[in-house]
C-alpha cells in the first residue's frame, strides 16, 4: 500500500530503518529480561513474590523503561547496519547516481527518526512514569527494605511564610522530634509553634502536638500559650518524609513541573536533580536525530572495512556521546553546571560534530 506524499524509495529506507531499530530492541529487551529474572531470582523467592505479579507488575512495566533507555544506542546501531549493507552492496552509489541528491536520501531517515523521538518524548513522560512507579510498587513489596530516612535538622517551607523544622522523623511510628512551625510576615517571626514530637493521625489526618507551646509575638508584648495535646492541620504529610529520589521518575510531566516548584518553595537541596530529570525527558530524544545524522555520514560510504569498520567507528561515537552525556548531567546535578546546560551540551557538541561529518561525506 503506497502511503501519499512518500515514493518507493521512502517507503524502503522507513522500513529498514524501524524494522530494525524494533528487531534490535526487542531482542536487546529479551536478553535484559532473562539476565535480571537470574540475577532476581532469589529475591522473588525470598520476597515470595507471585509468578503473575513478576509478570505483569514487575516485567511488563520493566520494559518502557529499558526500551527508552536504548532507544537512542539502538537508533545509531540500526542506521549503521542497514545502511552500511546498503552501501557495500552499491544501493547508495545507485540512487546518487539516479539523480537522487543526498539531503532527498536523509528524508525518510528523518521521518523514522522523528518517529522514534516522539514515542520516546511520549513515553518518557506519561508511560514510563506510570510503568516505574508499578514496578517500584513492586520491589518496595516484594524485594527492597522499607523506608528510611536518615535526614536530621530537616527545615522546609510547606507555604509562602511558613517554616517547619524537625530534628528528625520516624517513619516507622511515623514521629517528628523537636518539631517547630514558624510564622514569617514582612521578614518578621509573627508566631513560633514548638513541641517535643508530632505524630501523624491517620484516622484524623492531622498532626498531633504533645506538650506544645505557642508564642506570638507583637509590637507591644508577647504571649505564650502552652498545652498538652492539638490537632493541626498542615501541608506536610508523611510520604513527604518517606519519598524516595527514584520516586521522581514516577511523576507525570505536569506531577514533575508541580513537584519541582514544591521543591523549591521547601529548599530543597534536589531541586537540580529534578531539574535534570526533567530536561533529559524533553531533550534526549533530540538525540535521535543527532545519532541518526552521525551514522547515515559515517555508513553510507563505501569501504574496504565493510560494515564491521562502520560499526567500530559507529560504536566509539556513541559511546563516547552516552559517556558525556552521563558526565554533564552529573555535573549539573552537583551544581557544576546548570541544569539545562548540563543536559543539552552533550547534543549541542555531538550536532556540531553531526553536521561536520555530514559534510564530509561524499554527496
């Protein structure tokens, strides 16, 4: 079936091309599938973990994960192996010679490549997030430890103005010692709530006070209010503590945008890591289009090598490119760089290199 606005010779590039990619990864997802169930298997079995669960709750959600984070590898091997075929067997030095330019060949390598960018921008961030956090739901139940945190002098701000200190939180009883609320108007301390220990009401959904204390403080004097038990209601719940950082990589885009604003309205010290993670989401699959550029000028010529050079070549690039990719955004996750910097100069380097190559290939 002839699809409108694409000739013959589209159809048979688009066709390599993704046929390909999606036989490359769904091989590569099968061999991770049965090295992790190896690897895992004591854990199911310690966990006792039902079969149908593994399955359905772990395996299945296992892939969108794994096929996004190969997906840009996988788009640069695929380019390099169909096309390199296409090269020793002269198809490339025919269709030049037909009267066919170059930049009309990259055409459908373009479409195939804004195929594989939009799926994986699509699963990034609506799929994978609901997948990931099935999968942890999985592993918090059946193979990870429960819940820590070990932070201590924990100071966030729950609302414009209104500071909560802690000097620690139980997550098993659920316990904030030398717990504190402050009131901040104009730059200045209006009201300060102080008690040994909160403890959260889940029936109540409240925080408990025991032995607290009120002061006010105003122009003319100040006034203590003291107690033995309130009930108070405020923007801070339990997950709030037991959230764990992977637990990012189960928001949504708009969850992630919410989250990162919370973030910073606390002071919180992850805000560049959540940064980071939300602008690889938008940014990687950028890469497709670079790897793909970067292997249709490394393959298409023909050599003596064959395609075992193509790939050896092919190979050194991309993982060179993964390696930096890894390193910016580590350094903008230390504050090293920033956020958005950190995780676009990889793809602004390797474009540059893209298009140098791409115009030192014979056209």
């Amino acid at each position: 079936m002839r699809i409108p606005g694409l000739k013959r010779l589209d159809v048979y590039i688009i066709k390599k091309f993704l046929g390909t990619f999606f036989y490359s990864i769904i091989l590569i997802i099968s061999i991770a599938i049965i090295f992790d169930f190896a690897e895992r298997m004591d854990d199911f079995i310690a966990g006792e973990a039902p079969f149908k669960k593994i399955i359905f709750d772990y395996y299945l959600n296992f892939i969108p994960y794994f096929t996004n984070l190969f997906s840009y590898l996988f788009v640069f091997i695929s380019v390099i192996f169909f096309t390199s075929k296409m090269a020793q067997d002269s198809e490339i030095i025919a269709i030049l010679s037909s009267g066919i330019s170059f930049r009309r060949i990259m055409r459908p390598y373009f479409i195939s490549a804004a195929v594989i960018a939009i799926l994986s921008l699509f699963l990034a961030n609506f799929v994978i997030p609901y997948s990931t956090k099935k999968k942890l739901e999985f592993e918090f139940k059946y193979i990870r430890n429960p819940y820590r945190n070990d932070q201590v002098n924990i100071h966030k701000q729950i609302q414009p103005g209104i500071f909560v200190y802690l000097e620690s939180y139980s997550v098993e009883s659920d316990i904030a010692y030398k717990f504190s609320i402050e009131k901040i108007e104009n730059g200045k301390m209006v009201s300060k709530l102080m008690t040994e220990f909160a403890q959260w009401d889940s029936t109540k959904n409240c925080w408990r006070l025991n032995n607290y204390y009120i002061r006010t403080f105003a122009a003319d004097h100040d006034s203590i209010v003291q107690g033995i038990t309130l009930d108070t209601v405020i923007k801070l719940i339990p997950e709030d503590f037991k959230r764990r950082v992977e637990m990012v990589e189960t928001m949504d885009y708009n969850r992630l945008n919410e989250f990162i604003e919370e973030q910073k309205l606390e002071g919180s010290e992850n805000v560049e890591a959540f940064l980071v993670q939300k602008y690889q989401r938008m940014v990687n699959p950028l890469s497709a289009f670079v790897l793909m550029i970067i292997g249709l000028s490394v393959s298409s010529r023909k050599v003596r090598g064959g395609i075992g050079m193509h790939l050896g070549i092919g190979l050194l690039l991309s993982f060179s490119y993964i390696l930096f990719l890894q390193i910016s955004t580590n350094m903008a996750i230390g504050g090293t760089l920033p956020p958005i910097l950190g995780v676009c100069l990889p793809t602004i380097i390797y474009s540059v290199i893209a298009v140098f190559l791409y115009r030192l290939t014979p056209k």
